[in-house]
C-alpha cells in the first residue's frame, strides 16, 4: 500500500489525534499505537471503552503496545524507536510533551529526519496554550455555534465533533506534506494544528464575510445564509431539501412545480430579492410543496434539474442506494466475525484505502513491535520486569 513503507508512533488519545493517524493507517502505514500499561492506568482510558462502536471506528488498521514513557527505561525504549520511525504523532496539551521530553527539539536530536504532528485546543503557544481542548468549547470559539440553529434561538452545537475531526484531517494532510518535502530536504519537521484554528478554517465563507466585507453572519436556520430559496421545505409526509439559487435553476423550480407565477412577483425578481423577502418565499414555496410527497417531489425536481433531496435519519442514509454503492460501510472481519465501519470518503484509482484489521487489543503487540525495532528477548523481558511495558 502507498503509506507502507513509513513507521508512524501514535501517541495519541480520544479523537482527533486518533482520526489523523487513522487516515494513515487505511493507506497501509505501519502503525504502532503506544498506550499505557494497565498496571499505571487508573479507571477507563481515554477514549471511551474499548469495544464502543466510537472506538473500534477510530483505531481499526492499527497494532497496539504499553510503554510507560514516564519511566526511565521507558522513555529510553521510546526514543530508541523514534531512531527507525519516520513519523510521530501526539494531541497532548503542549506542557505534556515537554515534561516527557518528547517534543520535537528532544526528537529530532536522535533523528532529524522525524515529522513530528502535535494536535492541541489552542495552539502550541499563545495566551490559551495551556488550557485543555474540547471540541465543543472550540466550535463556541471558532464561531459556528453562533450561526448554527434558528435565528433568535441562541447558540447551537454541530450534532457531529466538527472541531476534532477537521483538526485530525489537517494534522494528516501535513504529515503527507511533510513527507513530500523530505524526499528533497531529508530532514523532517513539527507540523501543528490546533481544535480552535480548524474550526476558525471551516467558517469558511461564513468568515471571509467578515475578513472581506466586515459582515457578522446571524443564525439562519435551514435556509442558506446567502442564496435563497435554498432549505428545508414541507412535503405532504415530511420534509425535503431544495436549492434552488441562482436565476436559471429557480426559473427550473418554478417550472416544475407548476409555480411561474411567482417569476412575474417583483419581490422575487431576482437573487438579492428573494434573499430579502425569504421569509414570505419560503410560505409560498410550503404551499406548493406541500401538496407532493417526498419522493415524487424529489424525482420530479432532479429531473428538471433543480438540486433536491431526502432528509434522512443515520440508518436510512446508510440504507440509500447511492450510499450503498459508493460503499461508505466496508466490512473487517475477526475471528471468524465481521463488522461494518466508515470507509474513506475518497478513491485512489490505483492505491485504494484498505480496512484490513479490527482496532487491536492493548498491548496485543508489545513484543512483536519491539522486536521489530531491534529489541532482544533479554531487552523485552528487562522493560517489563521495570514496568515499561
């Protein structure tokens, strides 16, 4: 696989480090999540239990084992594999990795060809460094919660951690930058990112409102913040979504609906029009709606080409059939057993991502790592009679 050649340390913990080191993993890369012996680890680790769904999605691809980097021998074990690893991540609040000595400067020195990414709340530096991150304090930070939810309703958190896992997804898109550049540098480098930065990033056009314009974008609710009439409309069983923006797929809208009387209506005339009479369009736009089923209106919309589409619940989204096909729910057996977890959201025509192997156990390949890394039995057996492991 593409990723199989490079050794990637994990020391990561709950999501969006796990996330980040996942999208690796599915590419092949070897993978090794270092996790504290059970002996030091007091209640539930990290992350949840270990059997829920939230986990075994979060860690499958990847090979367990304990080390206590807290311990002389431990450390000592670690930074001997950090001499053959090639890429090292952790989401530790800043002050952590510096107290166990193995922030970048400590790395580098016994490999300066190490990329090491670190994932925080806040940044690395700065007046919040040292606070500890959530992904909902980031989302109520980063803005989204202030244009998310019903206009006057008051802030609303995303329904998914939108913070975590954007800020895992731009820590492993820095990696394979990262990489790249060695292949010409051949020295590596710190790559950070924090849950605040991703958030602030996926405004997106939210905040290049404000940048460009000086625009505060409200709560909006359903409908578009800037395009009308896109949103939420009524049907006679429920609820569909339609966009509709743009001069020509509303004038498509109308016409397929049977609704070309309100092309002649001056308060819709036009995009700045409809945008500020939505409230009285979207009435207009129930009233029609209303009258057709979901899927009769669905059908009868994609094919006048207006963009529309169903509102699912999780298990009717998965049972869609264009979902099926795209195959976003791939099969890992074990055992003899097979579950289903989230496949990767894109396609190499040539390199496909791979789920090959359920999340492993803790410690299940303590000893085969080590061994890979150059350990002796005699070593092996020393770290654990000293706890390391």
């Amino acid at each position: 696989m593409p990723l199989s050649r490079f050794n990637v340390l994990d020391l990561t913990r709950v999501r969006s480090g796990p996330l980040a080191v996942r999208q690796l993993a599915d590419w092949g890369a070897n993978v090794i999540k270092i996790e504290t012996p059970p002996q030091l680890e007091e209640g539930e680790g990290p992350g949840g239990p270990r059997d829920s769904s939230d986990f075994q999605n979060l860690h499958r691809n990847k090979r367990s084992m304990t080390l206590n980097l807290k311990s002389p021998a431990g450390h000592a074990a670690f930074m001997r594999m950090v001499k053959k690893a090639d890429v090292v991540v952790e989401n530790f609040r800043p002050a952590v990795k510096k107290r166990l000595r193995i922030d970048y400067k400590d790395l580098r020195k016994v490999n300066p060809r190490i990329i090491l990414g670190s994932i925080s709340g806040f940044g690395q530096d700065g007046p919040y460094a040292g606070r500890p991150g959530f992904d909902q304090i980031a989302q109520g930070m980063g803005g989204l919660m202030s244009v998310t939810g019903l206009p006057g309703q008051g802030p609303v958190r995303v329904g998914i951690p939108v913070a975590d896992l954007c800020a895992g997804l731009f820590c492993a898109l820095g990696i394979l930058v990262a990489l790249l550049e060695r292949e010409k540098s051949k020295q590596g480098q710190h790559i950070t990112t924090s849950l605040l930065q991703a958030q602030i990033f996926m405004l997106d056009f939210q905040a290049s409102r404000w940048l460009v314009k000086g625009e505060v974008a409200p709560q909006a609710g359903n409908n578009h913040p800037t395009s009308m009439p896109t949103g939420v409309y009524k049907t006679i069983d429920g609820h569909i979504n339609i966009a509709s923006s743009g001069q020509k797929i509303w004038e498509r809208f109308c016409g397929a609906v049977g609704a070309t009387e309100l092309l002649r209506r001056p308060e819709y005339a036009n995009g700045a029009a409809r945008s500020k009479n939505r409230a009285r369009l979207n009435a207009d736009i129930d009233a029609i709606t209303a009258k057709f089923s979901s899927a009769e209106l669905i059908e009868l919309l994609n094919k006048a080409g207006v963009p529309s589409g169903p509102i699912y619940a999780i298990d009717q989204m998965f049972a869609d059939p264009q979902v099926k096909h795209l195959g976003m729910a791939q099969p890992v057996r074990k055992n003899g057993k097979t579950m289903n977890l989230l496949a990767q959201p894109m396609s190499l025509s040539r390199t496909p991502s791979k789920l090959k192997t359920w999340p492993p156990d803790l410690g299940q390949h303590t000893d085969a790592v080590l061994k890979e890394f150059g350990f002796k039995a005699g070593e092996i057996a020393a770290l654990r009679k000293a706890n390391a492991i």
